[in-house]
C-alpha cells in the first residue's frame, strides 16, 4: 500500500506534521533539546527502481504515479462506499493486502494445509519449505545474518513480550535501567513495566522536545553503565519522526546496554538493514506491510538468542522431554511453541516479494515526494 505516511495510532485521526527525521545538534549539550530537520527527498534510488521506467518521471499523484499504478493490486479498493472511490490512509494502524497475498494465504489452504516440522507427507514438506522459506525472505529483506535470527510471533506485541519474559526476566536486577520513551507505543511500554516490577530494575522514560520528537540529546545523557536495554521506535506511529537509529544504537553499544528497535513504521516504509543499524534486537507486524494479520517477527542476533530461555512452552520448542524437565530447541524453534501461523507466514513472504518488486527505496522516495501534500491544516 502505497500511502503519504504514518500518522494515525490504532485508527484515531490525527492532525500531525509531515514526517521528520530528528538529529542530534552537535552544538546542544547531552541534555538540552534536541533539533529537528525536515527530511530531504533521499537522493539513492534502488536498483528496481532505476530499471523501472515510471519512477523517474514520476508524478506525484495521478495517472503514473507509483500509488496509482499499484492501486489495482489492493482488490478492497475496487469498491464504492457512498457513491466514492475507496481512499484507504489507515496504514499506520494496519495495511490493505494486494491480490498476491491473498492468493498466497488461499492457495496454501487449497493446495497444501497441512502443519510443519512434524510431517514426512507431501503436503507437510511442501508447507514447512514455504514456511522456512518466509523466514529467509524476512531476513533477506531486512539483512539479517540469517534466518536462524527471525522468530515468527503472532505481531510485534508479542515479540517485544518474548523479549521482555525471555531476555528481561533473565538479565535484569535490582537498580539496572531499562530506557524508554514517552512516544513508544503501549506495546513497548507495558511489558517493560511488568519486567520492572518482577526484576527491580528501573524504567526510565526520555521526554520529547518542543518540536514533539523524541529528544535525543536527553536519552544520550540518560545513557549510563546502569542502562541494560534501550527500547526505541524506529519511525513513530504518533509524532512520523524518524530517529536517528544508527547513531542512537551505537550510544547505547558504548555503555553495553541492548537495544530493542521498534521498527512496526519503518520496515514497510524504507530500507531497514539490522547489520547497518547493529540492532540486537528488531520487531515488526505482518500486518502493516501488507502481509496478513496473525503474525510478526522478532530479529535476535544469532548469539543472543541463543543465550535466552523459552518464553512459552509446548510441542515444536523441545529437544528432549522427560516426565521432570526438558531441553530445549536451538533458536528460533527455540521461541515457536505449537502449531505457528503458516498461512499467514506464507503469506507475509509474499507480501515481502511484493514489496522487494517496487523496491524499498522506492517506496520511501515516493512517500517522501508526498509528504508536501500531507500537511495538515
Ligand atoms: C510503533 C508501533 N509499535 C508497536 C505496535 C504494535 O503492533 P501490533 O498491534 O501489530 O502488535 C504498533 C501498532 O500500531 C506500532 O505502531
């Protein structure tokens, strides 16, 4: 779904500025505002892109626009509601799916349903190979080591759950400091304060500027021996500010704290490569990417995840069970317990495929082009 930007939460209206990239001003001190600059149209254009013969010539809106050429994709879209042209703009709170995703989630049920990793049928190899082939693609896209590093959850939610019972439980104490923002989306939020309250570590929350962006300068003074986890939106459902994530992550690297990227806006909106960013960990929503509702990703890196115990239990996430304990899976079985999503895994692969086809930056320039039209008044 090609759309101007990200600035609705869970569907409410909202009268926000176009979106922004925040950036640290050298000249400020660690704890004074932080600046603010509105993004530049990005000047790289992908390889998909250039071969493309509409982008360059490409008009904003109208006949030969990217969002006009890919509107006959989204078969929702083909109707009338009150005698006028359905106009979708509630992609921050979930996307419109085009027709080769819903093709994919209808020829799994019509030609191979069947479970994975526990059948030696036909239909039971042919589902787990399209199953594990969604992951590599989810690791392609976002340029993980590998697709041992994704673990399918059921949205990002509950991937930053994983995280919080898994990796939280088990490595924060009493006085370590989980930093946050007061623009995180609840998801973010609660399950800090669950971890909080059962481990004694503490959560603080860094506030926005004057501008209502995140303010970067006060979460790097926040930053101390103390911080174990930086928890951080990528891009912000409710403010479309984009932070500098690169730069944020390496702050927290230099005290050793982790950090658990919220990229829910930015991965179905521009490139996001977690080798570049060095996230250690990275969630998003098939959902808002055009791909089904049901399913999301954690991305771990590989050393970590294979460091942290189970968040739930049950068939898939074993190695051996014995009447008194069990072993566990290797990552990312490891955090797949029962039966997972694999229709709308599938499904989400090709939404990926259908994405990579336009090309991320391509995407991100055209939204970008957009953005004048969408100042709100
Ligand atoms: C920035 C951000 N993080 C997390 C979420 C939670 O996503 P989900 O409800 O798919 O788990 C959302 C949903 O709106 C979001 O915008």
């Amino acid at each position: 779904m090609i759309t101007t930007t990200s600035t609705t939460m869970e569907g409410a209206i909202l009268k926000l500025p176009c979106l922004r990239t925040v950036s640290r001003n050298p000249n400020l001190t660690n704890r004074s505002s932080g600046s603010l600059r509105w993004r530049s149209r990005p000047l790289h254009v992908s390889a998909s892109a250039a071969s493309s013969p509409s982008l360059i010539n490409d008009t904003k809106i109208g006949p030969g626009s990217l969002g006009h050429i890919t509107r006959s994709d989204f078969p929702i879209l083909h109707q009338e509601i009150n005698g006028s042209k359905l106009v979708y703009l509630d992609n921050a709170a979930t996307s419109q799916k085009p027709t080769a995703v819903i093709n994919a989630l209808q020829n799994y049920y019509e030609a191979y349903n069947s479970n994975v990793h526990r059948g030696i049928h036909y239909l039971s190899a042919k589902a787990t190979d399209e199953y594990e082939s969604a992951r590599q693609k989810v690791a392609d896209f976002i340029n993980a080591a590998g697709a041992r590093e994704i673990v399918f959850t059921r949205n990002a939610t509950e991937a930053i759950n994983l995280v919080a019972y898994s990796w939280g439980l088990s490595n924060l104490k009493p006085g370590d400091e989980i930093i946050t923002t007061v623009a995180e989306h609840h998801s973010a939020i609660v399950p800090w304060q669950f971890v909080a309250q059962k481990t004694g570590a503490v959560l603080r929350f860094v506030n926005l500027t004057e501008d209502e962006v995140a303010d970067v300068d006060q979460l790097r003074g926040f930053l101390s021996r103390k911080t174990k986890l930086l928890v951080i939106h990528h891009v912000s459902n409710m403010l479309a500010s984009v932070l500098p994530m690169d730069e944020v992550i390496s702050w927290a690297h230099d005290v050793g704290a982790k950090v658990l990227v919220d990229a829910c806006q930015s991965v179905p909106h521009m490139v996001v490569d977690v080798k570049t960013l060095d996230a250690d960990f990275l969630v998003a929503s098939s959902h808002k990417m055009c791909g089904p509702t049901g399913v999301g990703f954690l991305y771990g890196k590989s050393e970590i995840l294979s460091a942290m115990p189970p968040f739930l239990g049950g068939g898939e996430m074993i190695a051996d069970v014995y009447l008194d304990h069990s072993t566990y899976a290797e990552p990312p079985s490891r955090f797949e317990a029962g039966t997972p999503a694999i229709g709308e895994a599938i499904g989400l692969g090709a939404a990926i495929d259908y994405l990579s086809e336009i090309g991320m930056q391509r995407i991100h320039d055209y939204e970008v082009s957009l953005y004048p039209l969408t100042s709100y008044s």
